[in-house]
C-alpha cells in the first residue's frame, strides 16, 4: 500500500485491502473514505469488509463511491468536503489509484485555496489534477 500526503489532514491511496487496516490504524487514521464503487474490479474487497474491519481497529469508514474521475460533479465536492470537515483526523480517502480521492479533494477546495496552490499540494502528492483545473480557476 502506498500512500501520498496530500495534506496534514488527508492522504490518499489507491485500493486498499483487508490486511491493510491494522497498519492504517498503527499510522493513525482516524476515517477511511471509500471513493472506489463495489465490484468495479474482480477481486477487489467490498465497501462493507473494509468498514467492519476498520470499525474493529477504531477507525470509521465512508462510503462515497465515484465512478470515474471525469464524472465528479460539484455535489460530490461538496460532499466530500462535508465529509472531511466532520471527519476525526488524519483521514484517507482511496480509490483504485488514488486519483478520483485526489481530484475530489482538489475540487473541494475550489474558492479557498488558489488553483495553483491545490495543484502544487496535489501534484507533491503525486497526482496530475490538470483535467480538472479549468474547474478549479472558476
């Protein structure tokens, strides 16, 4: 599992398996968001076994399923920034690659951080957002 900083309060990872949590709970997370719908891809463990076993190690689980990063709307956003705003710190958010959980993050903060800031955080993390700049610099 790899896992990218994109701030003190969010990391993102692409999918997670069941013998993961107890390392995210050794690292501190606090929430888990599921960004990566159920049966996308063979072999990949449903939402519900990774919440029960994170909600064993202490750690909540949110499932926010997108399913692509070109189909993120501004309700999602501005989902995913209640979601962080009411969720115990540090959180990570994974998807298959991480990269829907980055571009969600990225258009959260649309109209709080400069666009070229959240790129620069995104892009320290490992994550392209330039598909969804135009979004960001309106």
């Amino acid at each position: 599992m790899e896992i990218h900083k994109i701030t003190d309060d969010l990391q993102v990872a692409g999918q997670i398996g069941p013998s993961d949590i107890p390392e995210l709970a050794s690292k501190g997370i606090k929430t888990i968001i599921c960004n990566r719908p159920d049966s996308e891809a063979p072999g990949q463990p449903s939402f519900s076994e990774i919440e029960r076993l994170a909600e064993a190690e202490g750690i909540k689980a949110i499932y926010h399923p997108i399913r692509a990063p070109n189909a993120i709307s501004d309700a999602d956003a501005e989902i995913f920034e209640k979601e962080m705003a009411d969720a115990e710190k540090p959180v990570l958010a994974f998807c298959r690659t991480g990269t829907r959980s980055a571009f969600l993050w990225s258009l959260s903060q649309a109209g709080k951080l400069p666009a070229q800031e959240i790129a620069l955080k995104a892009m320290r993390a490992g994550y392209d957002i330039s598909p969804v700049l135009q979004r960001l610099e309106k």
